[in-house]
C-alpha cells in the first residue's frame, strides 16, 4: 500500500504563505489614537442624531479610554450630556440631572488634567453653552473662564478657533444682555472666519437680534 509522503516543515511553510500571505490574517486591534478618534466621530454623530445605540457605543468606546487620555475624558462627558438630553425627553428628569453633573464632573476634571489642552478648553466652552441653554444646568462660569483663556491667546488661534471664539463670545454676551457686545462679537466673527459654518451661524444671530 502506497503511504503518502509527509511534507517537509518548510514545504508546510511556503504552502501557509500561499493560503494566508502576512498582513491577510486577522486583523490587529486598533490603536488608541484609532480608537480615540472612532470615540468622537461616534461623539459627533450623537450631537446631530442622538441615538441610545450610537451613545452607548460611544461611551463604552470613550470610558476605556478616558483614564489615560484627558481628551477622551472631554468627549465622554460632552455625550452624557447628549444621553442627558434624550433621558430628558422621556421625563427621566433625575436620571437627566444625574448625567449632567456626571457630565460637569469629567469634562472639568479633564480640563484640570490637561488645562493647556485647546481642543478640551473648545469643548468646554460648547457644551457649557448649550447645557446652560437648555436645562437647569448652570455652566456659564466655567465658559466665561474658557472664553478668557482662549482671548488670552488670540494672536496665535488660526481663523477656525478664532471664529468659534467670536461665535461664542457673543453667545455668552447675549445671555447677560449685552447685545451691542454681542452683535460686535458676532461682527469679529464674519471677519476672522468667512465662510465658516461659524460665520453663518454668526450671520443668523445678527439678523435675529439686529432688529
């Protein structure tokens, strides 16, 4: 009885290469600057169609990720105030609140962490604004102290930044009735940002409060 030739380990070798070349394998885990970046896209997401799914992957995504990276930190906090505002609409109202200190608590503490951090201090500044806009939250002091932080170093923000600055800045002037300040504000923001998603915004606040 003719008995079949056993292969050679190098012959089993080449014949594995063939089968499943390197690289063609499974996968390698993301890194975390990869990861970090899915968490906020995820984040992002949840600010223009908040879903319970889209939030529940974002945090789970960002919570790993949030005791080494200060910025992860920000953007957890910025969704809960997301997941905040969804709990709100179902007359979970002790449930929204509890998120939104949760939601103070990590964004500030991210801010302590890594106070130079621009990116952090911009997200501050955003969902301050709009937790204090729209619910019982009073976030404008931690705004107004990133407002002056940012104006401190104008002369080296690019036109983005300084757009969003001039954007909010009039924001907060409106919530304390300095409308002249605001109306310029909104003014510095056409000129440092034309074109901007901020400048357009910037556009429809003058029309709205010029009249």
């Amino acid at each position: 009885m003719h008995r079949p030739k056993t292969l050679s380990a190098p012959a089993l070798l080449a014949i594995a290469l063939l089968v499943c070349p390197p690289g063609l394998g499974a996968a390698s885990p993301p890194s975390p600057g990869e990861e970090l970046a899915e968490g906020i896209r995820l984040h992002n997401e949840a600010l223009s169609a908040p879903t319970a799914s889209g939030i529940r992957e974002g945090k789970a995504l960002l919570g790993k990720l949030s005791g080494k990276s200060p910025v992860a930190k920000a953007y957890l906090g910025s969704l809960l105030s997301v997941e905040a505002s969804l709990e709100a609409r179902e007359k979970n109202g002790i449930r929204a609140l509890a998120l939104l200190e949760e939601s103070a608590r990590l964004i500030d503490e991210a801010v302590a962490e890594d106070p130079g951090n621009l990116e952090i201090r911009i997200l501050r500044v955003e969902n301050s604004y709009g937790v204090s806009s729209a619910s019982p939250a009073d976030r404008w002091a931690p705004m107004e102290e990133d407002l002056y932080w940012l104006e401190e170093r104008r002369p080296s923000l690019s036109r983005q930044v300084l757009g969003i600055l001039d954007l909010y800045n009039g924001k907060y002037l409106a919530s304390v009735r300095d409308i002249d300040g605001a109306l310029e504000a909104w003014e510095a923001c056409l000129r440092e940002s034309p074109g901007s998603p901020e400048a357009a915004e910037a556009c429809s606040l003058l029309a709205l409060y010029g009249d």
